[in-house]
C-alpha cells in the first residue's frame, strides 16, 4: 500500500513537470506581434536615393504622406489618400496578407506591383518584398518602350514607444548594379 502511495506521489510530480514544461515551450513560441494599427502621417519627405520615386503611382502607398492602417490576424490593410489634384478624395486601399502568398496590383496594361508579406520570427518587424513593373520611354530605339521591372525591400518596425514606424528601403532596378536605399518615418497621428 505504502508503495503504491509512493508510485502515485510520484507519477503526480512527474505528470505536473511535464504540463508546466510543455505550458513554458508554448508561451515561448507565441510572441508578441508588432501591431501598425493606426493612422499615421509621414514625419519628412520621402527621401530616396536616385529618381525612384517614378516607379510609383500616385496613391501608392510608397509616395504617402498619410497612412491608416488597421490590422487583422491574417491581414492588414492600408488606406492612403491619394494627393494627385484630379483625384479629389480618392484613396487606395492596399492588403498586405501575411500568408506568405504573391499578391498583386495593377495600375494599368503597363504599371503594376506583385508582393509577399513576411513577419519576423520575434514578430518585431515585417518585410513587404515588392516586383514592380512599368513600361518606360527608352531614346533613340526603334520601340521606344521597353518594360522595366524593379525589386523593393521594405522592413517595417515599430518604435519602441509604439509612436512611430520606420520604414526601411531598398531598390534595384533590373539593369543598374546600384541599389538605392531610404528610410521613411511615419508618427502616429491619432
């Protein structure tokens, strides 16, 4: 009887070890993601490297001056006005989905944009990974447009107060060796 007492004490010991281990392992795995939620208003203008700046269409969100963020668990999306004058009160609306999947986006037969979303293993910054594609005016050819595409880099962190997000980033054109980089600040506004 005794023993069977001591096999039970013990068993009931072993048992509660490993359910507090494994409750440990799993709060370790589920971190703490960066939340951009908000809205935001860039804190200088947008500087860059070069002229690639033209890649964008107004209303992107890589020319905005103003952002408003909401996320979702699996998404989140971007609304940002655009400034051009014949566009009174338009706004586009861009979906980052964090399933790692290519989204796309087309301004037209000839401008457009593919990503992929990538959240950090802390959860700390993400990276949007960007194609965009245009059709540009090339002088002295015969078909004086040829298609250029450009590869974006953006790493998206949240200040460690939450009041601001920087946006780290990086572009290469498909025919330059050169790599043009920029680091825009948005504040939040709200």
């Amino acid at each position: 009887m005794k023993n069977k007492r001591n096999v039970l004490t013990c068993l009931t010991i072993l048992l509660t070890g490993v359910i507090y281990f494994a409750v440990q392992a799993q709060q370790k795995n589920d971190t703490h993601r960066a939340n951009f939620s908000g809205e935001w208003k860039s804190n200088q203008s947008i500087s860059m490297g070069g002229n690639i700046v033209c890649i964008y269409d107004e209303g992107d969100r890589m020319l905005a001056k103003t952002m408003k963020i909401a996320e979702r668990a699996d998404f989140l999306t971007i609304e940002a006005p655009n400034p051009s004058p014949g566009a009174a009160l338009a706004i586009s609306l861009e979906k980052l989905a964090f399933d790692g999947k290519e989204s796309q986006i087309n301004h037209g037969p000839e401008r457009g944009k593919k990503f992929t979303v990538k959240w950090s293993a802390d959860g700390q910054t993400m990276t949007v990974n960007s194609l965009v594609h245009l059709m540009v005016h090339t002088p002295y050819k015969v078909n004086p447009r040829d298609q250029m595409l450009v590869s974006v880099t953006e790493v998206w962190k949240l200040s460690d107060d939450g009041k601001s997000i920087i946006v780290q980033a990086k572009a290469k054109e498909n025919s330059e060796e050169s790599e043009r980089s920029w680091t825009t600040v948005f504040d939040k506004a709200n």
